[in-house]
C-alpha cells in the first residue's frame, strides 16, 4: 500500500506543477496581450463616398490609408488609445485628413480629434480655407487585443 501511495504522488506532483506551470503561462500571455483597436471608417469627399476602410491599429501607433481614383490621392492617418479622464467607455482617436498634391507631397486639410464610445457612431466634417476640399469621416471603433 505505501509503495502504491509513493507511486501516485510521485506522478501526481509533476502533473500538478506542469497544469499549474501551463495555467501561470496562459495567464502571462493574456496579461501581455496588447490592445488594439478595430476602426470601421466612410470617408467623403465633397459630399461622395470615396471610400469604407477597415483598420486594426495597435494603441498609441500610426494607422494609414490612402485612396487614389482619377482625379486625387487622399489619405487618412489615425492614431486611437484609451482616454480614462474623460470617460472610460471612451476610445480617443487623432486623425491627419489630407490629400497628396501632383509633386507627391501630403497637403494636411485638418487634424481633428474624435472622442467615440465604443462601436458607437462618431462623424466630424473637416475642410480646407478655400472650401475647396470637405471631408467627412465617419468611424465605429471597437476594442480588441492583439
């Protein structure tokens, strides 16, 4: 009886210290995992739809897009992160709406901010001192870890 006991803690202990080394393990990777945010956007430009981006960014980096048809190049920058201070359902998203020009060079029409609740609806409507150029960018943005 005793050498059956000493045989089943003798298997029983790296059993029990490889699930509790699996569990610690899984615990850390999701303690790890980096926050990111999943933009569902519709950009107008003077008042037609040019284009329905779909983005995942990392919080705190740079996303980019650029649409180009016939006549323009456009592009959208985006940087989202979490703003606790003012609300903590709240997703803060700074945004570069521009266009690049014929040299190749990004001409900035506005660079708003966008405070959204998450997948809520947040729409802005940015243009140039002319008036020559009116943006509009609508945006849903969800939480998602990476």
């Amino acid at each position: 009886m005793k050498t059956f006991l000493r045989a089943r803690i003798g298997l029983g202990f790296p059993l029990r210290a490889s699930v509790l080394a699996s569990v610690f393990s899984l615990s850390l990777a999701a303690a790890a995992a980096e926050k990111a945010y999943d933009l569902k956007m519709e950009l107008s430009k003077n008042g037609h739809l040019i284009s329905k981006p779909h983005l995942l960014v990392k919080e705190g980096e740079p996303g980019n897009l650029t649409h180009e048809n016939r006549t323009a190049k456009n592009f959208v920058e985006v940087v989202a992160m979490e703003n606790s201070t003012q609300d903590p359902q709240g997703i803060l998203m700074n945004f570069v709406v521009g266009y690049i020009d014929q040299n190749g060079q990004r001409v900035v029409v506005s660079k708003p901010q966008i405070f959204a609740k998450e997948n809520e609806p947040a729409r802005l409507r940015v243009g140039d001192d002319q008036g020559k150029e009116n943006f509009t960018l609508s945006v849903v943005a969800r939480r998602k870890s990476l």
